[in-house]
C-alpha cells in the first residue's frame, strides 16, 4: 500500500469507530440506559418559577386563558415516559419537549432502520444502527435543551417495568406489540399512573386514556389478549406515516393536559380515527369493571406476570421464523435460481398480496395467489394449478414431476400455502415446495439488486 | 335462531374497524338484528353472519350509537337505524 492508501485506510477505520461508538451509544450529551438507574428515583425539585428564557420560549402558550405559568409550571414539574420510539413515540416526544415537559425518558430496545423513517420522523439516515431512543432524545434536544431526557435502550419486561415508571408522573403507551401494551397496563395500574395508550396500522389509529379519573383500564376492555394469529403488526399490515403521527400528537396532548388539569381528558373515551374517510368518531366507553383482574375490587393479579406467556407471543413486532415443512419440501434461493437457469418446468405462485407484486417479482412467469384468500378459493385454485401443470408436462422431462414453488416475502406464508395446497393436491401426486427465507433469501444469496422491504 | 316469543328484529348499520374490517372486508353493512336481546346473543348474532370473526369475538369492544355495550348486558335493546360498532384493539405503532 503506499502512503494515500494507508491515509484513506485510516480514515476509513476512524469512521468505523465513530460509527461503532454510536451503536454503542457512546453520546456526549446523553448516558444510554440500559437498566433501570437508581438515581432517578429521586423526585427533582419542583420549579415555581419560570426562567426569562421560559418566559420567551413558551410564551405563546403562556398567554392561553387556560393554560398560563400555571400550566407551563406544572408541565415543568411533570416527567413523562414514552415506551416505544417508533411512529407514536416521535411526534409525542418532539412535541412533549417543545412544550418544555419536566423529564423526558423514551424507552426503545430497537436500532433505527432505514423502513422507519416514513413514520419515525426524529430519526436521520445516518442514524441507522443507532438505538432508537438516543436517537429521539438527540433530536428533542436539538429543539429544546431544557427539558432532562432518560433514554433506555432496553426491553420493557416484568423484571424492570415498575422500577422505571416509579420516576414518571404520566406513561405513554407508543408500543407495537400485545405483550407490552398488557405489561404496560398492569405495570400502570398497579403502580397507579395513567397510561395514555395509542395505537397505528394501515390507515386507522386509536387512542384512549386507561387508569385515570375512574375510567378503565386495557384488561377492563379486552381481559383476554387476542390470538397470535390475529394479531397484524405494521411490517406486515403496512401504515401510513401520517396517521402513527397525528394519534403520537394527540398523545402528547392527552399528557399535558393531564399535567396541567385543562380541558377534558380521554379516559372513559376512545377515539376511533379513519384517515381515509378523514373521521374522528369517539366512543363513550364503560367505567373502571370492578371484576377486572387486575384495577377491580378484588385484582388477583398483584405483581407483573409473564406477558409472553399470557399472550402467547413475543413481545416485539419482528416477524419469526416458521419451520412448518420438511427438508424435501423446501429449496434455497440458489436451489430455485438453478431451476430458474435450466430452464426445469414449474409453476410459480406468488402468495403475497396483490399489491406487494408491484413492488418486485422474481424473474420467472407467475400466478398471484394471495395467501390470504387461499382457503377461500381453494377449489378454484386447485383446477387452475392443475390446468397449469398439465400444460407444462411434456416429453422433454420424463422423470420430471412438474411442481409448484411457492414463494413470498420473508418465506412464512409460502410453508403455510405449501400446507394448503398439499392437502387438495395429494390425490394428484403433485409436489408442492416453497423458497426458503422468500425474496428476502432471494436478494441476499443471488441477486443483490433485488429491492427487499 | 329464538331470542323469546317475539322474534322483532330491526335493521341497524354495524361498522367494523380494524382487524374485523380486514376479515370481513368491508367496513359498513346493514344487519337484521334481533330487538331485544342480551350482549352475548348479539355478539353470536353477528359472528354468526360474519363467521370470520369468531376468530377475535373475545377480544373486541362492541359500542351501540357511539356507547359502549357490555356484551355481559341482559337487556339490549336495539331500533331501526341504530348504529352497532365492533372494535377490536389495534395493537401496532
């Protein structure tokens, strides 16, 4: 190497390492939690005054008839925690630090990626990698200094929920997953904050106030956690960035109006908003149910419990793995480009929806059977398959069976099809694979290229 | 299907949201219902015309006129027009 080599060598590595100590979330300004800290739980000393600098920076919101330094005080001595820095917890934090909100603490044991930032508006491209909640916490920072911000890269759980929310007045629930919204409203209602709790996908939000001024609580609501297998989160369903923004606001509002007394809160409420018709609908909910397990006059849940466990699922939003087929009944990426290559016969079904298809397509003629509407149609689909497999059987092959390959995105609906179809396909001795790991697979080992989202 | 001697129904709008609109697909309907009858028969009632459904009817809120309706009421009574909602909770963000 000679000497320019070794400088832009150099300079590469130091790059690495400023890149490296940000992961780490090595911030000069911030200590990144990642246990609950002891210190906090000291309460800060309540302000009764405002700075001349408060003064100016709040000064349009000082002169509300209802809101006044009392409220601005009383938005200063308020901590608030956001569980999530995801869609919801973006707009309510950069709005909660704007309004110059005591203490900000925002919880997130995730890295900011490249598909958040159509919603996750306080992150930045060179923020990808980075723990999400040092990243918010910079961003709000930027914009109002004054407020103490606590971020916590870690996962919310039984073990350190309550030691957390102790050192808040008022929690937010910005979370994308069953698991946590039920730790969340126990962990609220046994340590007796309000949860203002929000909730994004496709293009419907909700929002509602639980456990404060006699309303209920999540459990009051829906005692049983729903099914896994109903539950869509937003990599799969999709959201539209706007609308995790405007219910993250009205969080953020719900909270200072709450720290401050105005107005009229939404607990007992919940707000049902439709971007796509552009309506807000609230509906007038029931009162705390004294049955309830957990807020009711006889909780006999009394400590945090394996919310996993009850809801039978993880507590994220990361789609897992399925391992539903055998070894034969499954190829790789590779495997299928070697087909794909020789030119071998097959049918190839596409299972994701429609709409996915206008995304990208893998590079081979193919039928759209949407996953989804499968079962619905599977005697149509059944005689279509075979009309289609008959068509490609020629001499050519002789010992060649023609099979179906399924494929999809991430490669966990392409085994559950392959299960659909191999019950009505059987009695014709039709073989039916799917592409492990899918499109995803697909553009990791052959074709870097290939868009994946 | 006997929900008492009677057997009045009426024709109420049922709106669905969120994850009873993805499996039903659709988000307005106009559904014959019984007129008096409890939480539990009316909650059958519409898993019974929107089968789909019983995939969740544990985990939904169901609000008649924008009011929350117990499904554990003895007593509901529904009118011409009225406006039935199945609520499930939205759980991403």
């Amino acid at each position: 190497m000679n000497e320019e080599q070794l400088r832009n060598e150099l300079q590469n590595k130091e790059k690495e390492i400023q890149r490296l100590k940000k992961l780490l979330g090595e911030d000069e300004h911030f200590k990144l939690l990642t246990v609950p800290e002891k210190d906090l739980e000291k309460q800060k000393e309540k302000s009764e005054t405002l700075s001349k600098e408060d003064i100016s920076r709040y000064s349009r919101q000082l002169i509300l008839d209802d809101f006044g330094v009392k409220g601005q005080i009383a938005v200063k001595n308020t901590n608030v925690l956001i569980v999530g820095a995801g869609g919801l917890g973006c707009p309510a934090a950069i709005y909660l630090a704007a309004a110059g909100i005591g203490r900000l603490g925002v919880i997130d044991y995730d890295e900011v990626e490249l598909s958040n930032l159509h919603r996750q508006i306080l992150h930045t491209v060179d923020r990808v990698g980075l723990s999400k909640s040092l990243s918010v916490v910079q961003s709000c920072c930027r914009l109002n200094p004054s407020t103490e911000y606590v971020p916590y890269h870690l996962q919310l759980d039984s073990s350190n929920a309550l030691r957390i929310i102790e050192s808040y007045d008022i929690i937010l629930d910005a979370t994308d997953n069953v698991a946590t919204r039920y730790l969340l409203n126990d962990a609220c209602v046994l340590a007796g904050k309000p949860l203002v709790s929000g909730s994004a996908l496709r293009f419907e939000g909700q929002l509602t106030v639980y456990h404060h001024d006699g309303g209920p609580c999540y459990r009051c609501l829906y005692p049983q956690p729903p099914p896994s297998e109903a539950v869509t989160n937003c990599s799969e369903g999709g959201v539209l960035g706007v609308v995790p923004g405007i219910i993250g606001s009205l969080q953020a509002l719900e909270a200072i109006k709450i720290a401050t007394g105005i107005g009229t809160s939404f607990s007992q409420k919940l707000l049902l908003f439709d971007a796509l018709d552009g309506t807000f609908r609230t509906v007038k909910l029931r009162p705390r149910c004294k049955s309830c397990l957990v807020c009711g006059e006889n909780p006999t849940i009394s400590q945090l419990i394996d919310y996993e466990q009850f809801c039978g699922a993880k507590a994220t939003d990361k789609d897992h793995k399925l391992h539903l087929l055998e070894r034969s009944q499954r190829i790789s990426a590779k495997e299928y480009s070697e087909m794909v290559n020789s030119k071998k016969p097959h049918v190839l079904v596409d299972v994701r929806p429609a709409i996915e298809l206008d995304i990208c397509q893998l590079p081979h003629p193919v039928i759209n059977i949407p996953f989804t509407s499968l079962s619905r149609n599977i005697t149509e689909v059944k005689d279509q398959l075979l009309l289609k497999l008959k068509e490609l059987s020629s001499d050519d092959f002789h010992d060649y069976t023609v099979p179906v390959v399924c494929v999809c995105r991430r490669g966990n609906d392409s085994q559950l099809a392959v299960q659909q179809l191999m019950k009505v396909l059987a009695d014709d001795k039709v073989k039916v694979i799917d592409i492990k790991g899918g499109l995803h697979s697909w553009s990791k080992h052959i074709d870097s290229h290939f868009p994946i989202y | 299907m006997a929900y008492g001697s009677e057997r009045v129904t009426c024709l109420v709008s049922l709106l669905f949201f969120a994850k009873s609109r993805e499996l039903v697909g659709q988000k307005e309907v106009q559904l014959q219902v019984p007129s008096a009858c409890t939480g539990k028969q009316l909650l059958n009632h519409i898993v019974l015309f929107y089968p789909e459904l019983s995939l969740i009817s544990n985990n939904l809120v169901l609000s008649l006129n924008d009011k929350y309706l117990d499904i554990d009421e003895n007593q509901v009574t529904l009118q011409e027009n009225d406006e039935l909602a199945v609520i499930p909770p939205i759980s991403g963000g």
